[in-house]
C-alpha cells in the first residue's frame, strides 16, 4: 500500500462551530475568522505530507461524548484498511508537516507517539491499529489538563511506550495567541493579526513593537522552554 497504510485524521469542528465553542477574538465574526485560518492551516500543512487524510467534523463524528466520537473516528478510518492512524486538531499552528512526517516514521515501526500541548492536552495522537482500543481510548480524561497523562496510561496499559514529540502551544483562548504565535510562519501570522487587534491580544497595558509589519512580543510573554 506504500503511503497507504497511514492515514491522518483532522479531528475538528468546521469554523462556524467552533467559533460558538472557543472565544479566539472579542466577536463572534473575527473569532469564526480565526477557526477558518486555523483549519486551512491545518490542511495545508497536512497537504505537504503527501499522506492521504479524512476531515471529521461534528458533521460526520458519531457518539455522545468527546470520547466515543474520537474514537469512532479513528474505527472508521482503520475500517478503511490503514494500519496505522495519525489524529491531530486545528489549533496547533507550531505543529509542521515534517512533525507529521516524524510520526508516520515511528508507527511503522510498530510504535506509538504522542505531542504532548503546555496545558496538559495533545496535539497529535499516532497509533496503529494493533494498539487501539477503542473501548479503553475513549475513557481518556479528554480535554482535561489530564489527557496527555491518561494517554501515556493508556498506551501503558497495553505494554506500550509511545514516542513523545515536543510539546508545543495550542490556540484555546484569546489569551493563547499571546504563546501561540511565536515562531510561526510570517505571513500566517500576519493573516492572523490581521483579523486580531492589538487590544484583543493585550487586553491590558504591556509594551510591544511592530516589526515587518508583525507584532514582536515582549520577553515576559514569549513561550516557556521546550521540555523533553
């Protein structure tokens, strides 16, 4: 099947959705803006892997609880025929193709992996189909600041020890693009905040700076130090 045997699965409200669930902007217009650009880069970025991918929205996701529709969307795909199955959101704009690349790496080594987010989520999920349990993965303390810690138990419980990416930042609130945008591509960023107003990003006073035409962050709100 060569490339076949992986597929990714974008995990993900469609924007009109998600803008009624997350707060990204201080109106219900610009915040739909945001969830737009962040599931387009979200395809792009799948697009630049070559793998294939299936979008699941609450459209088509079946089950009651976050849970049950997670993990009936990887069964689906697994139903297709791919061994192997890499899960990621819409609101990582750090994670890259190559990070995607990395992980399809790992599962065809019969492995798992795992991007672990600051507040405790994750970003990308990588399994394959012998370590998926459907039943056990959708009892995953979902998002909770305990999900990257119930999948480590999960996979634990199976005798597995999955591979851990960097951690990395991703987009939940207005307060999140503070973080979220650093290092990432100039003119996604300028798209961004271009949507955004500086008061949405600082709702208080703090210093800041345009440079080429993008906002440069102070020091104290830079991003923590990668952990690994």
């Amino acid at each position: 099947m060569g490339n076949r045997q992986t597929a990714i699965l974008i995990f993900s409200r469609t924007a009109k959705a998600e803008s009624r669930y997350k707060q990204l902007a201080n109106t219900l217009s610009k915040s739909r803006e945001l969830s737009t650009q962040l599931i387009k880069n979200s395809k792009s970025t799948v697009d630049a892997t070559e793998l294939p991918y299936y979008f699941i929205s609450e459209e088509l996701q079946r089950g009651d609880s976050f849970g049950e529709k997670i993990s009936n969307a990887f069964k689906d795909i697994f139903a297709k025929g791919y061994k192997n199955v890499i899960a990621i959101g819409n609101d990582c704009l750090s994670l890259s193709a190559l990070d995607i690349i990395y992980a399809a790496d790992v599962l065809k080594k019969n492995k798992a992996v795992v991007g672990p987010t600051l507040d405790g989520g994750a970003y990308l999920i990588g399994m394959t189909d012998i370590s998926f349990d459907s039943d056990k993965f959708q009892k995953i303390a979902w998002q909770s600041t305990e999900t990257y810690a119930s999948l480590e138990n999960y996979f634990n419980t199976l005798s597995i020890s999955p591979i851990t990416l960097d951690y990395k930042t991703d987009i939940d609130t207005i307060s999140d693009w503070k973080i979220g945008l650093r290092g990432v591509d100039l003119h996604l960023k300028n798209r961004i905040l271009s949507i955004l107003k500086a008061k949405d990003l600082f709702p208080s006073k703090v210093d800041f700076v345009f440079i080429n035409n993008h906002i440069e962050l102070p020091s104290s709100l830079r991003a923590p130090p990668i952990f690994h």
